[in-house]
C-alpha cells in the first residue's frame, strides 16, 4: 500500500524550556532534551478508488522530511500523589484506539519556513510542556483499562517537512495522503494505546510556512469534547500564556466510577480490516432539505448530526445488504455517539475530561426499504433516550447496573446480526473548531481520521456556510457501491477540495 525510503541525516536537540507550574517543584530536568534525527522518505499513496490492484491505481508521492522525533514533558514534575489517574467505568467499556486529527494553519502572515520552525514549532512545545502541568494524564501511560499511570512519560513529538505548499496538499487530498502526516512510533498502532504515549504530535510545516497539526489521541481518555477542550487550552496557551487557559476538570471517574465486572464493548463490533474513507460534503442548502423530510412531530426538529447520519446510515445499509444479502429479517445497526455533558441535568462541565459520551442504538431492516423520513425518525428516537435521566442513572454505584443492561443489549443485537452489520457515527458539529487560534491564524480545515474501524462515519463542520462533511469508512466492496448511490449524491459531494470552503 505505501513504500518508504528514508535515511539517517543528522541528529538535533531541543532547547530547554524553564517554566513556570502551579505546582511548586523542581522543573522536569529530562523535559526538554530530545533526542532526534532527521531523515527524508517518499510516502506512494492510492488514490481515492480504494482499489489496490496496480493496474487501476495512480499513485500520489507525499515527500516529507522528518526533522525531529522526540517528547515533550510537563514543565514540572507530576507531584507523587496525582501519580494514579482513575479512568471512568465508560473510558473502561471503551474500545481501545488512537484517533488521528489534523488542524490545517495557514501561514498568513508569510512568515519563512525557517522562523515557522524555530520559532512557532518551538512555541508549539513550550506551551505544550506548560500545558501537560495541568493536563499531566495526557503525559503518562495507559496501564490497562482502569488507570493511567502519570510517570511523565511525555508526549511523542515529530516536526517534519512537507515539499509541497498547503494550496497544492489540499487542493485534492486523500485519505491515504493525509494518513502520512501523522507521528508513526514503532509501539504505536490505531487498534491499542495500552502501554504506549497517550498523545502524539506531528507538527508537518509545508513549503509556504503553512503548518498540519497532527494529534492521535488515545480514546481511553479523550473524547470529541476533550480534544477540543485540550486543543483550545493549548491554543490559549501557545497565544497567551498557560495563566489564561481554564484548567482542566479531572473527577469523570468520581461520577463514573470503573467497575472490574464490566467489560469492554465486543471487540468484533470494532472491525479492523482496511477501510476505504471518502468525504462527502452535505451544504446548507442540502441540510435545509433534508430537515424539511415529512418526520414525525412528535419529537423537536432534527438536527444536522440525524439528518446527515440518516442518509449515510440508510445507503450504508443499503449497500451492506448487497454485498451480504440480508435475509427479510436481517437487522442493520446505527451507533451514534453523544455527549452527555450538556444533557445532564445540572450540566457537566465542558471541561471534564474523559469519554463522557454514550451511544444511542437504531435498527433498520434493508429489505423492507424504509424511505429516508423513517431513518431519521429511527436516529432521533435512538439519540432522544439519551436524557438527563439517562445521565443520571449512569452516576455511581447505580451506573453499573445501567451498563451491564447496555452491554446485554449489545450482545443480543449481535446475536441476531452479522456484527460487520453495523456503522458508528460521531459528530465533532458545534465545537468551534474554527475558531481555534494559536497566534497565526485560525484552521482552514479540520479533518478527524478514521481510528482503524472499516464502518465509521465522522461530522465534521464545514468552515463557512454551515455544511456537514460525512467522512465515511467503509469496505471497498461496501464504498463502491455507498459512493454511487443516488440518494447520497442528490445531497452530498463527494471529496471536494477544502479550498471550496475558505470563502
């Protein structure tokens, strides 16, 4: 699928950073060294067809150059008694992955390459270093699906260079391109983050001082709200100072707490097999129809996040059944995952931190060809029941009750279904994402990857014009049928340039 070529060019180090902590410690002497290399390879990339014969491919070369590799520690030591960090009983049940993300920053102020480097890089990591004082579970280790221990281990670091300017990356990028731009460490994969850093940072800067932030986050601890929680605070801090940024709340597992009897969901469900991912941009006017579909009354208007993973569930659906041939009495599931911060009653923080989400859970039957206007009514219905009364009964000792009741019905769905029968949905939607500032300017796109699961589909915000892009993953057998289905296309346009967006 992709070749590499690389050789060992030189070795640098980092400066040191002396900071300033609210704890009142020494600072972190091995914080600051790092020990780094750098060297050049040339990523071949498929295209978008997702077909993986060489006959049908054109393949697409992403030459970056890795400057350094190294870690970045809290500017102060993590004092002894916060060395145990209590995930929750929902981090605990949560599939264990690492999440990709990328922030495009233009360079708007045509700063050089080399000052891009020296100096916004090196305000990347300083603040950074800051920033992990408070947010010091980010810099230990995930010890199984209980606990991170908060050893200081660090943050994986990576500054490359990409020999291309950030109008040409995106004017047609690909999944496969995009994937080179993420921090690649030898003990870490998409499928585990056990054992391994909890962050890692790929700082891409492209010939035009533009620069591709990349995060993989491990899911045991960070939800959509929590990377956008940290993300910001590191914003803040990175323009302002660490003294500006709202600290982080750290109790989601007093509210939650784990439980040795619950498990983990099924991993089958999780399928790992190589997905085939396009982006399908849904626009106002697109939503505006969608919403206007004959649904029930019953319950409030629907929102952009069911319309546009109804219509991404019922063709996904679809084309599963013809790949599989479902029987009259096949089932297909949607899990959509949601944030119970703001549905409890009273609110939970937004700064909580951890997975603080569940999943609503709808069924269709593809045979029975339900129209568009049932599919959305399903979502609604699945995503309603996740009320303040719900969030409540996951709190404490009573929460473990409510989890094992869930994890039952997961298990009874399987057994009815094929569990490759199924397609997670997220919605990174009104997040504020574009509002995010670093000091030079604010993201041009935001893209969430897919964590190594072949039927997930991603909302993300558009950056004008309130459109909705579906990042979908797929079989390829699945994809090529998804990506021609006319409903999908009399809404959606499939992988348009992120430059379309800008104005």
């Amino acid at each position: 699928m992709m070749m590499m070529r690389s050789y060992l060019k030189r070795t640098i180090s980092a400066p040191q950073y002396l900071l300033h902590s609210r704890f009142s410690h020494t600072p972190n002497p091995s914080m600051s060294t790092l020990s780094s290399s750098t060297f050049r390879h040339h990523y071949t990339t498929h295209d978008s067809s997702c077909r993986f014969d060489d006959e049908n491919n054109i393949t697409k070369r992403v030459d970056l150059e890795i400057i350094s590799i190294g870690s970045i520690k809290p500017a102060y030591p993590t004092p002894n008694h916060l060395r145990t960090f209590n995930l929750s009983i929902i981090d605990q049940m949560f599939f264990d992955s690492n999440t990709p993300t990328i922030l495009f920053l233009p360079n708007t102020d045509n700063t050089s390459v080399s000052d891009v480097i020296a100096t916004r890089s090196g305000r990347l990591k300083e603040s950074l270093s800051e920033l992990l004082t408070q947010y010091y579970p980010f810099a230990g280790e995930i010890v199984d699906i209980f606990s991170i221990d908060c050893n200081d281990k660090g943050v994986y670091f990576v500054e490359a260079r990409v020999n291309q300017t950030l109008q040409e990356f995106l004017h047609q990028p690909d999944d496969q391109k995009l994937k080179e731009l993420i921090p690649k460490h030898p003990s870490i994969t998409t499928e585990s983050s056990l054992g391994n850093f909890v962050i890692s940072v790929q700082v891409n800067v492209f010939n035009c001082g533009g620069i591709g932030l990349c995060t993989s986050l491990s899911h045991k601890i960070f939800d959509g709200t929590t990377y956008f929680t940290f993300m910001k605070a590191w914003a803040t801090a990175a323009r302002s100072g660490s003294s500006q940024i709202i600290p982080p709340c750290l109790v989601a597992s007093d509210i939650f707490p784990n439980n040795p009897f619950i498990k983990q969901w099924p991993s089958k469900l999780w399928n790992t097999k190589l997905p085939c991912t396009k982006r399908f941009v849904f626009d106002s006017m697109a939503l505006a129809s969608l919403k206007a579909q004959p649904v029930s009354p019953a319950l409030r208007g629907p929102t952009r996040t069911e319309v546009t993973a109804a219509v991404v569930w019922k063709a996904a659906a679809k084309a599963a059944s013809t790949v599989r041939r479902f029987s009259p009495d096949s089932p297909h599931a949607l899990f959509t995952f949601v944030n119970l911060r703001k549905r409890a009653s009273p609110p939970l923080p937004t700064e909580l931190i951890g997975n603080v989400i569940s999943a609503g859970n709808a069924i269709c039957f593809p045979n029975k060809q339900p129209d568009l206007a049932t599919m959305i009514d399903e979502v609604r219905k699945s995503i309603s029941k996740l009320d303040s009364g719900y969030v409540e009964s996951l709190k404490r000792e009573k929460g473990h009750e409510t989890f094992i009741g869930f994890q039952k019905i997961i298990n009874d769905l399987i057994e009815v279904m094929n569990e490759e029968n199924c397609l997670f949905a997220t919605s990174l939607l009104n997040t504020g994402i574009y509002e995010m500032d670093f000091g030079w300017g604010k993201p041009i796109w935001f893209y969430h990857m897919n964590p190594g699961c072949s039927r997930i589909v991603s909302l993300n915000e558009v950056k004008k014009g309130g459109g909705v892009e579906a990042v979908v993953s797929l079989s390829s057998e699945e994809m090529e049928i998804f990506e021609c289905d006319p409903e999908v296309l009399s809404y959606a346009t499939v992988n348009p340039s992120p430059l379309r967006f800008l104005n």
